[in-house]
C-alpha cells in the first residue's frame, strides 16, 4: 500500500510540475513595440523557400554582397498573447527607435574621451572633433540578421555607420557653388585658399553630409537587421591648436567675400539705373516722333486724295497761322 502511494505522488507530483512547465510557464506576452522569434531545440522557424533577397529590405544592397548578406526569413510573432513548448525558446527584441551618441562605443565606453567626441581626419590632414546623433531601430524583415547574424549588432552598426563617415570626412569635397565668385582676369587674393578648407567645406555642407550618410547606410537592414533612421551631425570642431588660426583665415574669406558681394551689388545698381536712363530716352524720343508720322500719315493721305488735296490743305492752315497771329508781314511784289 505505501508503495502504491509513493508512485501515486510521484506521477501528481509530475503530473502538476509538467501543468506549471509547460502550461504556465508557456505562455508570453509582446508589447505593441516588440516582436520575437521563437526557436525550437535552437533553430528557429523560418518561412520555408524565403530568404531576405526575396524582400524589399535588399532593395538598396549592392549585387556584389547579395551572396553575403543572404539571411533566411523567420517566422516573426506580433503583439499580444502566445504560447510556447517548453523545448522552445523566445527572442523579443524592441522595434522602437533608439538614440545614440556618434562617439559612443558599446563594448569600450571610455573611448572616445567618454563617447562625447568621435575623431576624424580631414583631406587636408586636420584631425577634427565630431559631435552629433545617430537613431536607429531593429528591422522587423531581417530578424536574424540582428538576432542570429552579428554577436553585437548595435556595437557592429555604430561601428559601421562611423567608418563610412570617417571615409566620407577624409573625401568630402563642397560644391563648386560655394567657392568665391571670380571675374576670369580677376587675381586671387593673397592668403586666400579659394579652393576651400575642408572644415569650413564641412561646417557649410551638414545638411549635404547628413543626407550623403544617410544614402550610404541604406542597406543597414538587409546587412545588420538594424534601419538607420537619420543622422545628425552637429557639430565639428578644430583642434584647440590651430582654432585662432582657422578664425583668421575665415575672417579674412569673410571680409573678401563681403567686399566681392558689396561690388556686384553696386555693379548691379549701376546697370539698373543704366537700364532705367535708356528707357527714358527712348520713351521721350518715341513721344517726340509719334506727331511727325502722324503728320506724315495725313500728308500721305492727302495726296492720296488728289492733287488739288495738299494746296487746299495748305491754304487752311495758313488761314489758321493769320487768325493766331498779331502782326502779318507781306512781300509785295511790283
């Protein structure tokens, strides 16, 4: 009897640890800003037949690293309520958009004087100081590349998104709208570089930097999991060395540059005023002609008319000049 007891509690005793393990225990939830991959013994579910070249998410990933960056697709679970086996594993991870420092280094934080300032060198040689923001988030398409791909995707991804932009810096060139409008027999000032400096180039030309990065890193997704959804650059800063340097230079461009523009502005007034004196001229002659080819036209009429037209037409006239004048003075012939 003790003994059928003994079997009795261990199969209630299994009986109820198998209802907690896999019947308690197997339910989860996902908030409206997580989604999660499931895997069974490891592998996870994927769509069978489908890889990520078969999604938009490779639509900006150039040919050559297609082979590469070939990830299967998974099956993703939404938000709500859900039930898993005990041999299988949940991955959630958050798809809200996160905010980053360009300087900061996930695996070294102190790099990078503490994640505020990202290094870079210019074409010129100059080693400047970055500052700016990046944000991301987690590709919702490319789950295992994020999840299964990279040990540490976001340190990966910030390591990629910083490499591109150093090379950017090193070969950033501005364009030919911002150098110093010049007449062709015009010399160059002295102590001038018309050709530009690269940090003024690149302090004149964020905007144009932001969206240049932001073209290059497109194919983050299909490469990491991870979108990078804009960039924001700042602030870029010489070396402390050279600062006062760079401020004269710029404030001689400056003066240059307003002297240049204070001259076309005058040039352009001048050619205004030219303009406005021929209009004047010409409107003062037409006046003046306008009653001569009046006169010219009623002339041609009348000697359309006939010939006795033109003496008859004469005659009225002189008749009008002696009624207006005072004094008449004849040629009396003997």
């Amino acid at each position: 009897m003790p003994i059928i007891e003994i079997c009795l509690g261990i199969s209630i005793g299994s009986l109820l640890y198998l209802l907690v393990r896999c019947v308690i225990s197997g339910f989860y939830t996902l908030e409206q800003n997580e989604r999660a991959v499931i895997t069974t013994f490891g592998r996870a579910e994927r769509v069978l037949g489908k890889t990520t070249l078969d999604d938009p998410v490779c639509e900006h990933l150039p040919q050559s690293d297609r082979e590469r960056y070939c990830y299967p697709q998974v099956r993703v679970v939404g938000p709500g309520a859900h039930f898993k086996l005990p041999w299988q594993k949940v991955h959630k991870v958050s798809i809200a958009i996160e905010t980053a420092n360009l300087a900061y280094d996930p695996i070294t934080p102190q790099a990078n004087s503490g994640g505020t300032i990202l290094e870079a060198v210019t074409k010129d040689q100059l080693n400047i100081g970055i500052s700016g923001q990046l944000r991301y988030a987690i590709s919702e398409r490319n789950l295992y590349a994020y999840l299964f791909g990279v040990k540490n995707p976001v340190a990966h991804i910030l390591g990629y998104f910083v490499s591109i932009l150093r090379e950017r810096i090193a070969n950033f060139e501005a364009p030919a709208k911002d150098s110093l409008p010049l007449a062709e027999d015009q010399p160059a000032p002295e102590g001038i570089d018309l050709e530009g400096i690269s940090i003024n180039d690149l302090r004149k030309n964020l905007n144009l930097l932001n969206e240049q990065m932001d073209q290059e890193c497109l194919s983050s997704a299909a490469r990491y999991g991870i979108i990078l959804d804009a960039s924001l650059i700042t602030g870029i800063d010489p070396p402390s060395e050279i600062d006062s340097a760079l401020a004269a230079i710029n404030t001689a461009n400056n003066e240059v540059s307003s002297d240049i523009s204070v001259a076309n502005a005058f040039a352009d007034q001048r050619i205004v005023e030219s303009k406005k004196a021929v209009e004047i001229q010409t409107m003062r002659a037409e006046a003046e002609v306008q009653p001569l080819r009046w006169l010219a036209e009623q002339l041609k009429q009348l000697k359309d008319s006939g010939k006795d037209a033109i003496p008859a037409y004469l005659r009225n006239v002189r008749l009008d000049l002696y009624q207006r004048a005072r004094r008449i003075i004849l040629d009396m012939k003997e």
